[in-house]
C-alpha cells in the first residue's frame, strides 16, 4: 500500500510525552492560582460565526483568521480569547453575576508567517473581571498579586511587573494639547527600550510633528524612574493641570498602595511610566511583566483595565480588567532558554511493576493496591528479556521499578529499585509503599522553571 | 452604533459557570484516573493537512468533516482522536517508547446535522497503548479496570462493561463458512436489543442470504448468556473447530481470568457475544459500557483491539488497544437526566471577602492569608448596598462569606457565615480556617454524578 507521509503542519506545536508533561505542569499552574483567586473557568467553543467574531473589524486580526464556509455558514476560528468572553457576556449576561470573573485556557489561531518561535495555533490563559456599568479599582490592585503568584509558583523569581495607567498619560497628554497625537506618541515611547531617548526624541519631532518643547516635555516625564515612592512623588508635581491624569494617578497611587497587602513584593513591581500597551481599548492600569534576564523575550503577561468589553453586541456598559498569557510562546522560550526543570518527574507512571511469574495475578493485585493508593502505575507485561525491560523503565524515566516473583510473593515482600540511586529494597507493600511516597514528595519539590 | 446580535453557533457546547465546573470535575477526573493507569497525556493539533487526516479516505467521515484551504494550504479539523495518534505515532515513533501508553482529551469537529444531543464540536477522552510488532493480551485484559475506575469515581454504580472478542465472531461464522457475509451479519446481530431474535433472524436470511440453519446457528449462538463462567462453558463447545476461534476464547478466557485481581467486580462485566463493534479494523477484544438504568444512551465508553493503527502512514505494524469517552455527548446525557451532583460546590470561590472598613489593607491581608492556605478566595470591593452584596453572594452559591469590620480588626476575630446554614462565627483566623477547611472537604465529598 502506498503511504501517506506524516507530517505536522508549520506553527502548530506538537510535543513530544516528556515536554508535554512539564507543558501540562504549568497548566495545571495556571488553572490553580487562578481558581485561587475565584476565577471560574469558561470554555467557549472554537469556532464562531465570522460576523460576531469579526465585529469590530479590520486590521492585522481580518488578514490572519482562519475563515471559512462550511455549507451555508461563514465561520471563524477564534483569535484570541476576549472576542469569544465578549461574546459571552452579552449572550449570557442575564444570567451572569457581577462582577463576573472567569479564566480560560484554549487554544486560538492566528494564521502568521510561518517562522520560528511564531506559532499559529498557540494557547491563551486569560483572566478577566467584568463590572455591570462600574467596577471598583481594588480589581486593578489585585492583578499584580495574581501575575505575582503565578509567575512565582511556576518557579520564576526575576521578574518585574510593570504598571502604568492610561489616564496619567492621557491626561499628560492632554495638558500638552497633544490629545490628537497621543496614539502616535506612545507607540514610539513604547520603542525607548530597543532605540533609545535621543531617537524617540528625533522621531516625536519629525514623525508626530511635535515642538522641541513639547518632545523636551515626554523625554522629561518619561524618564521619571526610582522606587515606586519616588515616581508617585514626581507625578505629583503634575497634579491639579488635568482632571484626567489626577483621577489616574490617584488609581495608581491605589495600586501602589495595596502591593505588600496583596502579597507582591516591591522588588517584583515598578511603575513604568513608558508602558502603554498598544490596543486602544485600554483606559486605566496596563500590565506588562518582563523577566528580567531575558528582556529581549518582551512582555509574557500583559493587560489592563477597559471601559467597554462588548460594545459590538450590547448597549450594556461593561468595564473590566485583564490580562493575558501566551502559554504556547511562552512554554517554547523557556525551552529555548534551558528554563524548564529536568530534575521534576516526567513519565507516565511512578512506578512500573515487572512480574517475574507465570501466574500474573500477584503482579496484577499489586498494580492495583498501588493505584489504590494513589500511585500511577504500569504494569508491563511484554515478552521480553529483562535487560529490555530495563532500558524501557529507562527511557520513559520511571521512579520505581518494582520486581515481584515467586521468592517475594513467598517472604510477602516486593523488590522496588529507586531508578535514580540504583538502590533496591525489599519491603512489605506498605513500607514500599511509604518509601515510594517520601520519595515522589521529594522528587517532584522542585517547580518546573528554574532560574 | 448598530449592534451585532451575539450567537453561538448550533452543536456547539457552551455552559454557564455552574454546569463547566460540574464539566470541570468530570474532565479531572478522567485524567487523574488514566494517569493512574500510566499513560502519558499528549496535545495534539485540531487543524491537520487535509491529505494526512483523509489518508483512509471515505465514507461518513468526508462528507461531515471541516474542510478548508488558507493560502495554498488545504486544511481540515480532527474528527477524532485516533488518526491524529496514528500519525503521531508513525511521525515520532523513533523517540517514543513501546509499549507507548498516552491519553488525550481534547475537542473533535463533525459536520452533523444539527439536532437536539449532538454537537459537531465535542470532547472525546481516549486512551490507548500502542506495541511495537505486539502487544500482550493483559493490555486488553486491563482495560476493563480503567474503565470501571473511570466511572466509579465519577459517581456511577448501575453501568456494565461488555467484552466480547473478535476473533471468537470472526472464528464463528469461518466455522459456518460466512466469513464473506461476516460484517453484514454482525451489523444484523447488532441489532438484536432493538428488533429482538425473530426479525434478526428475518434480516438474516433475507439481507444476508443465509441458508436456515446458518441463521438458526447464530440465534442459538447469540443467545448464549449467563455468567461469565456460564458463557465461556458454553463457549468452549465450539473449541477446536476453528483455530481463529480457539485463540478468541483463550484471549477472553484471560480477560475474565484477571478480572477480579484488576478489582473489576462481576456486576460491572458481562461477556457479550453479541457486540462486535462497527468499525471494521477492531480485531481481538472489543468493549462497550452501558447505563443499566439508561440503555437508551447506548454505549458511554467504546474501543477494542487492532492490529495496525498507523497503516496509512507506516509500514511498521503497530497493534493497540483503546477506549473512547464520547465527553460532550455524555456530560449532556447526565445532564437531561438530572445525574449531576447539585450539592457539589460549583462556585468560583470557597469564601467571599466582603471588607466593611474603609481601609480595605486589613481585608486585603486576609484575603492574601486564605490564599497562602490554598483556600480559594473573592475579594469584594464594589460600593453596594449590603444587601445587594450579600444578593451576589447567594448567587454565586459561595460555601463561605467573611466579614471584616473595625470590631472584629481590634478584637482579632474574623466573622464568617456558613451560608447553607446560616450559622455565624466570631473566630481567629487560625480557627475559621480550620472551620473552613473541615466544611469544604465535606461538601466536596460526593461524586459528581448522583445515581
């Protein structure tokens, strides 16, 4: 017969069991903590008629959707995970309570160039808190404790959440009478990092069409830096010129002024003054969280507080705050960096019991208490000679060997081999069994970043 | 502005927060009881090239599969979980290990016609193992256990796994010389619950064209019920007629052998020699599972033994062994049936934190402190009335709601209320955590399914 060769279409990441399990470590991560905070999670479908997907409309996000016809129908596969919430929330609003807060993890399809790193299936892990008509900006202060918790329990220690809000610097802006322009401005502030002030300054006079003055002006606010005290302290030398900016940086100053109470240590925060996260939809607190060895990796959970989640669907006002990490990206640089803790149990079982006689039934009862006890466990039971059997417990990187023949079952012991120390015991099962769940508890201590 | 009208599209499964996080267990559930098996989970991509998931081509799947090109690329979603292996399998099998043991639960995609209970995106939930050149027949002997522990910690008791093989019916009707007519028959037998014996043994001779005493053969062959000893007594007097028989029998001699050392108890198994499954490249044991209380579900968890998962794509022989839970169909099916577990806490969160001070630190720290103990916790800062606070909270169904004012800060007290039995408490933090605690794990007691 004439074969068909295999193959994994470009951008669609496919793992191999060992990484996939570290993959499903940080997922289960990420549901936790989410739930922690009292996220309820969502799981809307994947694919959406185009028109509700496609209701705002235009740019990148048209150009790059899987679209297609499926009899009558003119379908979409989702692009990010905010459209589908938006949805959502005006579909099922009646129903809902207020504030709404949900996670969702899923995959979403964007169909980029094809290049390494870029993927164009990739998961999202987004949480949002969605207000009826208000929502209290203690919902902004919390943000840093969940991106704080988050990133800390998947095992990463230098990182820096970024805060700023949109208020200040459209109010900052607006005291310029640059309101106009504000667009223009901040997506070249946002280059500072990579070019550096002196070209910023070139590029807000020849492309933004600014005055020396007025370019002096965003060069000078802009290079407001220190600990979070002493960047509040310099806002405040711009308070009172415009009633936007002050309602901003009083919400800041409330962000600040929970972080030890919401558990985030300052060295993990700073007020970032030249962040402005790019969509247009932010109005308040944006989020970025870099890590701080490898900027070049950029930002691997942002966000902010909106005004106005589903304006395509509803009349209703439905403010809200979130952010979002992309799992995908993120899992693969992590890899690339050499990130991910080879240390921590990757098989798929704790502990592969061999029997040794012909009757399988003693190995088959012990296969079962053991599952009964809450270790995984294979049973394997191929014809093979005992060296391949084991180089099979070798290469799935099982814990445990347990051996059972005809002396054990007699003395009422089991064999257990410790694959990393090469030491064995025989034990009766329930001191195996002990000895087996001290050592897992010590084996899977570590967490699965390491930095 | 003109609002788009929000939808979901038909056949597409999507839940309010209660019922997805009554899904949510479900789906915990079933990895938690497969990884206790052994198998490894994968993630697979939902969009493969067309060419390599229609490699079998045919039939029902074409015709209902989601087809599309992006750019020169012809695309389609997986209608399953089984191809997709194949090709993972056939793709990567030289950095797998043999036996290779992996589950998946991800969504599949059908074009059906759209009617009440069936959905064209749905979860399935597979498991299989796959050899390398063999596979031992205890693989097929185990899967009984998994499938009775898969059911038994969602909650159900009243449910029978029924086995039969195929090589036992494919020996049969070679006895009877009808190994040509053997799929017309077994489609015919199939439908024995329906139709009862009279007309199968109409259909029989008509649509099969099978002579009188062939067709008597096969009723008084079918008709073979009775335990498990029972059945396979009767059984052995076809033995040595047929050598594809004899090997049936003693396979399912094996399977029934070890049942008992798989804690698989006698009420939950039945030999079924009437089940053959449709799906023609089962070969050995096949397996259905039923809701004794519910026949008209049909089978909640399908699979069986072949011998060449990857054909289309490799020439290596790569028999397995697998099961399928059809998740959306059956979560639904519960779900009509009124079997999900309503006293299950489904809300977002274990305790609300309402703060009646107007520095919110104190209840923020608190709030941080449950947290830390793993306790799920909502913070609520929205300027309502106390009554519409407490409103929200009975609303989401949250087990537990805290109150934090300036009396209870100076005397060092929490004030908590149990919010089924309205009793209120004035405790440490310590002792309300306990308290927490202690009721949490008795309302998670039950199953999520009550039968």
């Amino acid at each position: 017969m004439a074969k068909m060769t295999p193959r994994t279409l470009s951008g669609f990441m496919e793992l191999l069991p060992q990484p996939q399990q570290q993959m499903e470590r940080m997922m289960q991560i990420l549901r936790e903590t989410y739930a922690l905070y009292g996220f309820t999670p969502l799981d809307t479908p994947i694919i959406e008629a185009s028109e509700v997907l496609l209701a705002k409309g235009g740019g990148e996000t048209e150009k790059q959707i899987y679209r297609f016809q499926k009899g009558d129908a003119d379908l979409a596969l989702r692009f990010d995970l905010t459209v589908p919430l938006a949805k959502y929330v005006a579909l099922h609003g009646g129903e809902l309570s207020f504030p709404f807060r949900r996670y969702q993890i899923g995959k979403v399809y964007r169909g980029e160039r094809a290049q390494r790193g870029r993927f164009r299936e990739f998961y999202q892990a987004d949480i949002d808190v969605i207000g009826d008509g208000k929502l209290d900006i203690t919902n902004e202060a919390e943000i840093p404790s969940i991106i704080y918790q988050t990133f800390t329990r998947l095992g990463l220690k230098r990182f820096q959440i970024r805060v700023n809000n949109r208020k200040i610097l459209n109010g900052f802006y607006a005291m310029l009478g640059l309101t106009e322009q504000s667009g223009a401005i901040m997506r070249t502030v946002d280059k500072l990092d990579k070019i550096g002030p002196d070209k910023v300054r070139d590029l807000l006079l020849s492309d933004c069409g600014l005055r020396e003055d007025q370019a002096a002006e965003i060069l000078k606010f802009i290079a407001i830096t220190g600990s979070n005290a002493e960047v509040l302290a310099a806002l405040e030398g711009y308070m009172g010129r415009h009633e936007l900016f002050d309602t901003g940086l009083s919400e800041l100053k409330t962000v600040v002024k929970y972080l030890a109470d919401f558990g985030v240590p300052e060295e993990n925060f700073a007020v970032d003054l030249t962040i402005a996260r790019g969509l247009d939809y932010y109005t308040g607190t944006v989020y970025e969280t870099t890590l701080l060895d490898h900027p070049e990796i950029g930002s691997v959970c942002s966000g902010g507080r909106y005004d106005n989640l589903a304006e395509y669907y509803t009349d209703r006002q439905l403010p809200g705050v979130g952010i979002s990490i992309g799992l995908t990206r993120l899992f693969y640089v992590l890899g690339e960096q050499g990130m991910l803790n080879p240390d921590l149990p990757t098989a798929p079982a704790d502990v592969l019991v061999l029997p040794m006689t012909e009757d399988l039934a003693p190995a088959i009862s012990l296969s079962t208490r053991l599952r009964g006890a809450g270790v995984r466990t294979q049973l394997y039971t191929e014809q093979k000679k005992f060296k391949a059997k084991m180089n099979y417990a070798d290469k799935i990187g099982v814990p445990y060997v347990i051996f059972l023949g005809d002396d054990e079952i007699a003395a009422g012991v089991v064999a257990c081999k410790d694959m990393k120390t090469g030491e064995q015991t025989k034990l009766p099962f329930a001191e195996t069994l002990d000895l087996i769940r001290s050592g897992l508890a010590e084996k899977n201590k570590g967490t699965v970043i390491l930095e």
